[in-house]
C-alpha cells in the first residue's frame, strides 16, 4: 500500500519517453516523400532522353524512304520525259571556213582570201611600209579585186605567192607625198590593175575596191 503513490511518477516518464502517435506519422511521411523525390530523377532523366533517342533512330531511316520512294520516281519521270520541241531542234549548221592564205610582207603578214563569186579575190589586212620613211611609216590596207574572167579566184589562189609579191612591190613603192596627192586610191588602183595583168600576161583584173585604207 505504501508503493502506490510512485504510480503517477512512472506514468509521467511514460508519457515522456513515447513520442505523440502525430509527431510519428509525420516523419514517417517525409521519409517517404525524400525517398520519392530521390527516386524520381532516375527516371524522368530517362524520359527525358526518349523523344531524342527516337528522333536520331527514326530520321535516317526517314530520310532513306523519302528519297527512295519520293525523289527518286521523280527524278526518273523527268530524265524519261521528252525534250521541248525548241530544244530538240538541230542548230543550224555552221558554214565552213574560208581558205585563207599567207604570204610575207615587210613582217608584218598578209591575208588574201577567195570568197565571193568566182571572179573576184579578197586580200586583208595587208600592212607595208611606205618608201623614204625608214620604216616608221606605214601603209594598212585591205581591197577586193574583181574582173569578168570566172578563173579570177582560181589563177590567185594558184599563183598566190606570186600575186602577193606583186602586191607587196606596188604598195611599199608608195611614199607619203603619192598617198596626199589628189586621187592618190585611184592612180594606187590603175598600177595594182595593171601589175596583176602583167603578172598573168592577160586582162584578168577590171577593178579593184578598198574596204580600209590607212596611213600610220
């Protein structure tokens, strides 16, 4: 009977030692939810990377189907397609060159060419020096040379070195008092007509027209 009243003091150390039922649950449950939290990035980080992951495996085998099944029937259809009829059409043919032939004169290089009908003859580009200038003046010219025989062209292009010999000696016997005479192209004509003549021994040669005529 004597030990009851120590009844109260043990339920009151009780008391202290048993945490409340309240302040229990509640650290039960952050422990939960930590667990949770620490548990979750593992795999949303994984989630995350699906979309990437997918696209990289998915868009070669995209790219591949497009050009086999798409572009590829394209590009065929148009090399299989016809040409545009503008585009079809030959060009026209382009005509030969005419002969041309070289003979020296003075270094500077003569053309004299058949073109035309059959009597006529084209010399171009002929280029002398004029008598009494020692060289540093110079005739530049370039003539047609026609008659009424049709073996005209012919009988140059035969005789051809000799023809522009013929012209070289007439023209480089010029001086520059001859060329700023009155007339100068005519008398310049009347001596040509008649060196090509008397190189021929016949009237081969009527007239003679210059297409340039130039003293520098």
């Amino acid at each position: 009977m004597a030990a009851k009243p120590n009844e109260p003091a043990k339920a009151a150390d009780a008391a202290h030692a048993a945490p409340p039922p309240a302040a229990g649950a509640a650290a039960d449950k952050e422990k939960g939810a930590e667990q949770e939290t620490t548990a979750k990035p593992a795999g949303g980080g994984l989630t995350a990377f699906i979309p990437l992951i997918a696209a990289i495996v998915i868009a070669p085998a995209l790219s591949w189907a497009i050009g086999q099944f798409v572009l590829m029937p394209q590009l065929k259809k148009q090399i299989a397609a016809p040409l545009p009829a503008h585009a079809a059409e030959a060009a026209p043919a382009e005509e030969p060159p005419a002969a041309e032939g070289k003979g020296g004169k003075e270094g500077k290089g003569e053309k004299g060419k058949g073109t035309g009908s059959a009597s006529t003859y084209e010399f171009e580009n002929v280029v002398v020096n004029l008598a009494g200038t020692m060289g540093t003046r110079y005739l530049k010219t370039a003539f047609l040379v026609t008659g009424s025989d049709k073996t005209l062209r012919a009988a140059f292009e035969a005789n051809k070195p000799k023809m522009v010999d013929v012209t070289i000696n007439v023209l480089s016997s010029l001086s520059l008092t001859d060329l700023e005479e009155a007339g100068a192209k005519n008398l310049i004509r009347e001596k040509m007509i008649g060196a090509y003549n008397q190189a021929f021994g016949k009237k081969v040669v009527e007239q003679i027209y210059f297409s340039d005529f130039v003293v520098q």
